[in-house]
C-alpha cells in the first residue's frame, strides 16, 4: 500500500480545517489499489462462504445438529476470512506512510498528528462498516436464497429475534476490528510487526487456552478479542459461558480503544 503525497502550498498547514484533513485521507485511502482489493476480498469471502455453507454444509446436517446450529453465524462463516484483509487493511493505512516515509509530509501538512489520526481512524471505520455491512447482508441473502425448499430448518428472515443485529453486527464487528489493527499500526508502525501482533492477539490465546484447565477456559475464553467480538454477529447463543451479545461486543471495542488509545499517545512522543 503506497499512500499517495498530497502538496500542501507554505501556510496552508493553518488553513487546513478537520474537514479538509478527512478529505485528504479518504483521498488517500480511496487512490491505493491495495484498498480496493482488500475491500473486493471482503466481500467476495463472506458471498463465496455463505454459497458454499448452503450448498454444501446445510443440507448434510443431522436432525440433531440442525436444532444446535446458528443458521446466521453459518451464513456469516466468510467473516473469518474477510477479518483478516479488514485487518490487514487497517494496519496498512497507519503503516504504509511510515514505511514510504510519506508520513513526515502529511506530518508537516498537518501538524497536529493527534487530527491526522482520527481523520485516519474516522474514514477508515466507515469505510469498513460500509463495506462489512453491505458485504454481511450480501452473504445472508445468498445463503437464505440458496436454502430455499431445502427443508434443513435453517431459513430465518430479517423479523425473526436477533438476525437482523445479528447481520448488522458483521459489519460492526469489521470496522472495530479493522480500528484495532490501525491502532495496532500507530503503536509498532512496521507493517508486518503490526499484522503478526493483530494475528497472534486474535488467534494465539485461542490455542493457549486449550491448554489451560477446563474452569481457566470458561473464566478466561469469553473475554478473548475474537470470542468477545464474535457475539456481535450470533443470533443464538448456544455456549453456556459466553458473555451476552452486547456485553462481548463492548469487550471487543475496548480492545481497539485500547490500542488507538496507545497510539494517540505514542505519536506525539516519538519522531515521524
């Protein structure tokens, strides 16, 4: 991802409202390739995922599973892949300046760096949430289309408690997550530092925990990033020992606060 230079005539830096600061990052952040097809690869995983799991995964379950499985978590099984490019994508957008070293002119543009970051955080979030929405409600209509006279009794429509949240939530929960890897960006500033940090905080204490005593587990588990967040996007719980959908969805947030918290602190601390 190469952020493209924006000229700033001599005293402008004084001129230059939040506005024209938001302005200037969408600009940046809609003229990289690399943007459009991570936004593409979101997209396409969760509609490719959700054919898939209709096609294939629905109508080979037992009676029995049918009564224990989540027809919208299945529907929105894509999310685990399109989290990593939301991910990834988050990172590059802090990253990708430092390491064309394009951030010292955005820096002298704009001075103060504290705005330049929540231009970057604002447009980024809601690009993300644009695009995790569309793409969640994309993937459940494929899926619930692809389901019909199947008769496996996982149809659900948009009144039905919990899937319409449920479906919105996919798309809330990649634009936090994509916050957590531009806040992880902001802190480590070295594009593949941040990525394996985002990676191994998501998926690492999963593998741990199942090391761990069974009462760890149900204590610890829950409030990890990725079973926190997952919640959000779950119609029907069916784990005794996860947090409630909101609850989970509050923890997660609190993750990417923290780590954007951190990088608002360490930017004017340290040299561009």
């Amino acid at each position: 991802m190469t952020a493209t230079a924006i000229r700033t005539p001599p005293g402008s830096a004084r001129r230059l409202g939040f506005l024209g600061v938001l302005r200037s990052e969408f600009l940046k952040l809609r003229s990289v390739p690399s943007t459009f097809w991570t936004l593409a690869l979101t997209v396409v995983f969760n509609v490719v995922f959700a054919a898939l799991a209709a096609t294939f995964v629905a109508g080979r379950l037992s009676a029995a599973d049918r009564q224990k499985v989540d027809g919208i978590r299945l529907a929105l099984a894509g999310l685990h892949l399109s989290q990593v490019a939301i991910g990834v994508l988050g990172v590059l957008v802090m990253t990708s300046e430092y390491g064309t070293g394009m951030i010292r002119v955005t820096f002298a543009a704009v001075p103060r760096r504290r705005v330049v970051l929540a231009a970057k955080a604002m447009v980024f979030a809601a690009t993300a949430l644009v695009v995790g929405t569309v793409s969640s409600f994309a993937a459940y209509f494929v899926f619930q289309t692809l389901l019909s006279g199947s008769g496996t009794g996982l149809k659900s429509s948009l009144g039905d408690p919990g899937v319409l949240r449920a479906v919105t939530g996919g798309g809330l929960y990649l634009a936090v997550l994509g916050l957590l890897g531009l806040g992880l960006g902001t802190v480590i500033r070295a594009g593949a530092g941040a990525i394996a940090t985002l990676f191994g905080l998501l998926f690492a204490p999963a593998l741990l925990l199942d090391l761990l005593p069974h009462s760890w587990q149900s204590t610890v588990g829950p409030y990890l990033p990725m079973q926190a967040g997952s919640q959000i996007f779950v119609a029907v719980s069916g784990e005794p020992d996860s947090l409630g959908t909101w609850t989970g969805f509050g923890v997660f947030c609190l993750y990417a606060v923290a780590a954007v918290t951190v990088g608002f602190v360490l930017l004017d601390r340290r040299d561009a």
